[in-house]
C-alpha cells in the first residue's frame, strides 16, 4: 500500500494578491529557500500578514491560466524574525498608524527585538524619530487589539467558522470574548452586526451544544422575530413563529414554546392580539362601524413583538391619542379671510382638495396630509406654515433623510432638519436629548415623507412634541411603507381616528410633465406612456429583453448620454435604482459594473478591499445601518474622499462633513451607483434610471415602480421589457405586514 505524503512549501509572504476575510480565502507570493522566483501559494487562512512566515502543506497543481501554484489545504503562519520580514510585517497596514516609512523606522531603531519592544514595552518607541506619546498610545491599542482577534480568530478557526468579524468581536466582549462565546454562541446573532445565526448554530454545533439546547430555541425565536422585522412587521404571529423556528432547528414545537414562554418571563418578548389591545376587546357594534381593509384583516391570532417594537408601537399609539386631545395653539381663526390672506401671500389661487385640507390642519390638533406627486402637498405645508407664522407661533419641519429634508427647506424657504438631528442625537449616553422631559419647541411640526418613518423612529418623535403642540403628516401613502418595521402612515389613515386630506387633482403646470402622469398612470394599473424619442420630454421607457443588454444601456445612459444631453453630474445627479439586490440586474452587480465604468482602478488612486467589496478615492457610497455615534443612517449617500492603508481609515463626505471608518466597520457600506427602490425612500434625485425585468420578477409590484420613477425630478428612464413592466403596474397586492398600531388607535 501506498500512502500519499503532503508535499511543504515555507517562506516569507511577500504580497498577498487577494483575501477573502469572510471564508479564509487567499492567493499568497511567496519567498520561498530553493525556488528562483516568488511561488504562489492557493488556499484557506484567517488572517495573514506581508512580512510573516508561512508554512503551507499540500500538493503542487498547474492552472491553465495562472501556471503553476501551490493548492494548500493547510496554511499556518508565524510572525517573522530577521529584520527585513518585520519591517514588512509591521509595514503592511497590520496596526494604526504604521506605514512602511515608520515600520522601517522602527525596525532600524530595535532591528530583530522589535515585536518584543511592541508586545512588553511599547513606551521605548519614543527613542524613534516622529513618535510621540499620543501616536505610541494608538500604536499600543492597535497592537493588542490584533493580538487579541488572532486569538479570538484562532479559536473560531479551529472550531471550522470563518469569520471577519473578529475585531467587533474583542471590541464588543473584551478579553473575556473567548469565554462568553463558549458559555453561550448564539449570543453572537444577537451582540455582533454581521453575525447571523446560522453561524452562530454552526459554531454552536461545534463546541458541543446539544441541538434542542434552550439557548439555540431561544436564539432561534430571536432569530425569525428579527428576520420578520427587517420584512416590516412589528409583531409576528405566534403559529408561523412556532413553524419557522421548528423548521430552521428541528426542535420539537414545544421546546420553541418553551423558549418562547422563557423569553416572555425575562421580558424579551410580549405576546398581545387585536382583541387585547388597549380597547381592542370592545366588539360589535362600535368596531363595526370603522370595517378594517379587506386588505388587512385583524390578526385574530397572538403576535409575539420583541419589547423594544411593542414599546414603540403601545407609545405610538398612545401618544397620538393623547396628543390628539390636548389643547390648540392657535387661536380662533375665521378661514375664508385666512385663506384669502394665504392665497394673496403666496400668489397662488389654491383648489378646493386644498383649501379643505388647510381648513382639517387649523381646526385639528393632527392631520395626514397625502397625495401623489403634483398634487400641491408642499403648497399646503407652505399655507399652513403661514398662518402659524401669522399669530407668532413656532414652527418646525423634519424628514426622515437628509435628501428629504434639504428637498423640504428649498420649498418652503424654511429650515427643515432629519428627525434624528431634530431630536438632538447625543452619542455621550447614546440617545436623544429630546424627549417627554425635553419635548421641542414648537407649536407646529410638520413631519415630510411620513410613509417612510418606521414605528420606532415615529414613537421617539412623538415622544418629544409638547402636548400643545399641532402635528402635520404629509406622505405619498402609495409609495413603498418603510424599510423599518411598521406601516405607520398607512394605519393612521386606516384607523379613522386622524383627519385626513387627500389630493387627487394634479395641477396643470404639475400635470405637463411626463414623469407626473407616468407615476399616476402605474398608480391607476396603467402602464405609463413614454415620451416621444429626441423630445424634450422626462420620462421614456427604452425596451430590451437580454440583461446583458439592460446592463450595456445603463451604462452608456450614466457614462454618456445623460451627461452630455442634459449637463447633469454621473456621479451626483443620476442614480441607478433596481427593485432586487442580487441578480445580474440586481443592485450588487450593477454597482460592480458602474464602478469599473466610472471609478476604475488606475495609478494613484487608493483603494481598500473588504467584505467583497472595493472601495476607492471618488467611490459613491451609502450608509447600510444607523450609526449614531457617526451621525449617519440608513440610506445616507456620500463619496470617498480618502483611503489610509497606515490608519486603515476610509474617509466618506456626507453633505460636506468628513466621516471616518475604520476598514473593519466597512460592511456598514455599500457602493451606492445603484441602490434599491426601498433604499431610495425619502430622497429624489435630478435623473432616475430603472432596471424592469422578469428577473425580479417576486419584486414586480405596483408600489415599487411608482415609488422609484417619483423619486426622478428630471429624468426618469425604465429599462427592460414591456411584460415585466405590464406585470408589475397589474401586481397590486402588497404584502400585510403584522401590527396591532391600527386597532391601539381605534380603542377608547
């Protein structure tokens, strides 16, 4: 019998040509005794480091495109020892603040004691020239920090889980991270961004953890109630609780039951229905009288909410009834004069929808204002604003986005700010100054884009209106609800218990542009007409049926056409938006083939790589999560206006402030040259451009195309085939999302 012996390969790595931190991956350059020229070296590490010792084991193979390499199938690393290997290690961007100039600094000053210097007495560093106490400091943390998620990075490696969360790890647990993953890993799902739980379950697994473990049930309900909000919904009914967790465990339904009881007791979860909402027991005759929407029926079954969104729904709730209750600020107001006043202010001759709805926002403490675009919306904030402003009252206007709000301050000439810095974010306690004990100034709030204000980000600022106070909504109910959970301004409407007035009537100068009647026409299931080619028209389909083909067009439109038809920036004005983000017309690999179009890599430009994206000096990026200590959120759109290999820092503008990410935050980003539909909520952009293709097929609904071609304020342009565009202005069907807001407002 024959046995096969792994062949060696040892050396010094001299570049690593690419690394994939998520599953190990790597191609490495290796200086290797006995070889003329560098060996390349093909296999699985978690972390490796330009400068460090390899020893890899395995066989040599032959790639007809990459010659011969070295396919390990295993790789161990050690730091290096001669001077020359540290002087690359240290200089290879392994800690902040050490480039290869000062890492070769170092080195000279402490030759082959230099990793001792750095791990025992770091304060002998100022004996080099440029080092001062504060950047030894940052030199000292950044070591141990590295020195920490190896270890952290070793131990999950050995037990089969890659992962490049190693650093967010040690910074979250500490020196204990090792010892509080083996006690419990599906803690990870719950305190680690990026972690989800099937790697929890799979590391789970591999330390030991009995399969019907309490832990795993109970991560496992964390699991879907999160999963269900990311989809929208507050609450989740408890039978498709119960069977997503049963199907993703296999855990007998009791022992989900179990956990879910479990959690109830240490108050992580709360169980409520239609019928026990406050009020919601009284039946018959009175809740007949307001029939829900055929489209959502009460969920007669029990929902199971995480606390933190029922809190937020039961505060929502109760702070619009409360709100609705209390005093007005305004005195008695005779409305024919008022409105003759407005009119003869502004200049402006309003319609009947509109002088109604001035008239519902003076006499109401609280009023929803909707209506498609060209339908006067913003002149009825404007007259609304007005009449506040004519008996000294204060006034404040608020927007979920920063695009939103700047839209809202150009229209009406008064500042309007993003919710988040109204409510006065303060990262040093990690929550708003504003609130029930600090409500805002202001006898008037007008909140803009309200279909897009999730149920939590609605009770925080309800939460800080003073009693006194008027509230104005003023929302597109049609478009898309909002990326977080909850269908608030839906259910305001639905529920009855808030005056409110819809504009229907498109006026003239509104109702000329082909963008208008394309977005009412897929609001009423027709599909919209395109402008004749070569006009002067802003709205034009453009057919093609081979993605390949959508791909190419889109691309010329933003590197070619529209730039040089109508003077407009690629990178600033025109915006790519696709209802889906995997696919080959998905929003991941048209921002690959916009970036080599418009960013591509060439010399001196920088450039970092991570979590399978490339960033570079000029990129389009956008915000993935709220990030408070940053004071950037979800959907926020900038550029790259930096890249530090020494720091390991990317620098993003966001509306001319400078914000800094360190490389292993980088998955909080994505490119932003395409983004979804959903993403794009809240924001316009001068030109629009709209893949429309059976390979979104599940995502075809009327409400996605309507929201993406309003979001167009110059030019809008959908590109694909008539069918996918045919079936999606047919689909109208939009998807309940669970919530008990509606019923919390109907009860007394």
């Amino acid at each position: 019998m024959r046995f096969h012996v792994a062949e060696q390969v040892t050396g010094v790595v001299e570049r690593i040509t690419f690394h994939n931190l998520d599953n190990g991956y790597c191609v490495l350059r290796v200086l290797a005794p006995g070889h003329r020229d560098l060996v390349t070296v093909v296999g699985h590490t978690q972390q490796v480091v330009a400068g460090e010792y390899v020893s890899a084991s395995g066989e040599w193979t032959t790639d007809r495109t990459h010659g011969q390499q070295f396919k390990a199938s295993e790789i161990k690393t050690n730091p290096p020892h001669t001077a020359e290997g540290i002087a690359k290690y240290l200089g290879s961007g392994l800690i902040k603040g050490i480039g290869p100039k000062f890492a070769q600094r170092i080195v000279d000053v402490f030759k082959e004691s230099t990793l001792e210097v750095l791990e025992k007495s770091p304060t002998f560093l100022t004996q080099v020239k440029g080092i001062g106490a504060k950047m030894i400091e940052k030199i000292r943390k950044s070591w141990e920090e590295q020195r920490e998620s190896r270890k952290i990075m070793v131990f999950l490696q050995s037990h089969g889980i890659g992962t490049a969360r190693a650093v967010r790890i040690y910074k979250t647990y500490g020196d204990q991270a090792i010892e509080l993953i083996k006690a419990n890993p599906y803690r990870l799902s719950a305190d680690i961004w990026g972690v989800g739980f099937a790697t929890a379950d799979e590391l789970a697994k591999k330390l030991g953890i009995p399969p019907d473990s309490p832990f795993r049930a109970q991560a496992a309900v964390r699991h879907v109630l999160s999963e269900a909000s990311g989809d929208g919904h507050v609450g989740y009914p408890e039978e498709l609780l119960c069977a997503r967790a049963v199907e993703m465990t296999e855990i007998p339904e009791k022992g989900i039951a179990d956990a879910i009881e479990q959690l109830r007791i240490v108050d992580e979860v709360v169980r409520d229905s239609a019928g026990k909402a406050e009020g919601g027991e009284q039946k018959g005759e009175e809740n007949q009288a307001a029939p829900p929407s055929a489209l959502r029926p009460p969920p007669s079954e029990s929902l199971i909410f995480l606390k933190s969104l029922f809190l937020a729904e039961l505060g929502t709730a109760r702070a619009i009834k409360a709100l609705a209750k209390g005093p007005h600020p305004l005195p008695a107001v005779d409305m024919s004069p008022a409105i003759a006043w407005v009119e003869k202010k502004m200049g402006i001759q309003l319609a009947g929808s509109q002088r109604v709805a001035i008239q519902e926002a003076v006499a109401n403490k609280m009023v929803v204002v909707t209506g498609g675009p060209g339908t006067g919306k913003t002149t009825i904030v404007r007259a609304i604003i007005e009449i506040f402003l004519a008996k000294s009252l204060r006034v404040l206007l608020c927007a979920p986005t920063g695009r939103a709000a700047k839209r809202l301050t150009e229209s009406t000439g008064r500042e309007a700010k993003t919710i988040h810095r109204l409510l006065e974010f303060d990262p040093g306690v990690g929550g708003f100054k504003r609130g029930r004990e600090n409500p805002l100034d202001a006898d008037l709030l007008v909140v803009d884009e309200t279909s897009m204000v999730d149920v939590v980000l609605m009770n925080r600022l309800l939460q800080a209106v003073p009693p006194w106070a008027c509230v104005v909504f003023v929302g597109d109910v049609d478009q898309l609800p909002s990326v977080g959970a909850g269908s608030v301004l839906t259910d305001l409407i639905e529920s009855k218990t808030v005056p409110v007035a819809r504009l229907t009537e498109v006026h003239r100068q509104a109702g000329s542009s082909w963008i208008v009647r394309a977005a009412h026409s897929v609001n009423r299931g027709e599909v919209p007409e395109s402008a004749p080619p070569g006009g002067s028209g802003d709205f034009y389909f453009i057919e093609a049926n081979e993605p390949d083909q959508v791909i190419g067009i889109i691309r010329q439109m933003v590197t070619e056409r529209i730039p040089k038809k109508f003077g407009l920036d690629a990178f600033r004005d025109v915006q790519v938006l696709s209802p889906q983000v995997k696919t080959t017309l998905g929003v991941a690999n048209l921002n690959r083939e916009l970036q080599a179009a418009l960013n591509p890599p060439r010399h001196g430009i920088d450039e970092v790589k991570r979590f399978d994206n490339t960033f570079r000096t000029g990129d389009k990026v956008m915000q993935m999560k709220n990030n408070y200590d940053r004071e950037v959120f979800n959907g926020d759109i900038g550029r790259v206006v930096g890249v530090d290999a020494d720091d390991q820092m990317l620098v993003v503008e966001f509306d001319g402030r400078p914000v800094e990410y360190d490389f292993n935050d980088l998955d909080e980003l994505q490119l932003a040259y395409a983004c979804s539909i959903h993403k794009s909520q809240g924001s316009e952009y001068p030109a629009v451009i709209i893949p429309v293709h059976y390979q979104h097929f599940t995502m075809l609904q009327r409400n996605l195309i309507y929201t993406g071609i309003t979001r167009g304020r110059k030019l809008v342009a959908l590109v694909g085939s008539r069918k996918a565009l045919w079936k999606a202005v047919n689909s109208a069907e939009t998807k309940q999302r669970y919530s008990l807001l509606k019923w919390r407002l109907q009860s007394v």
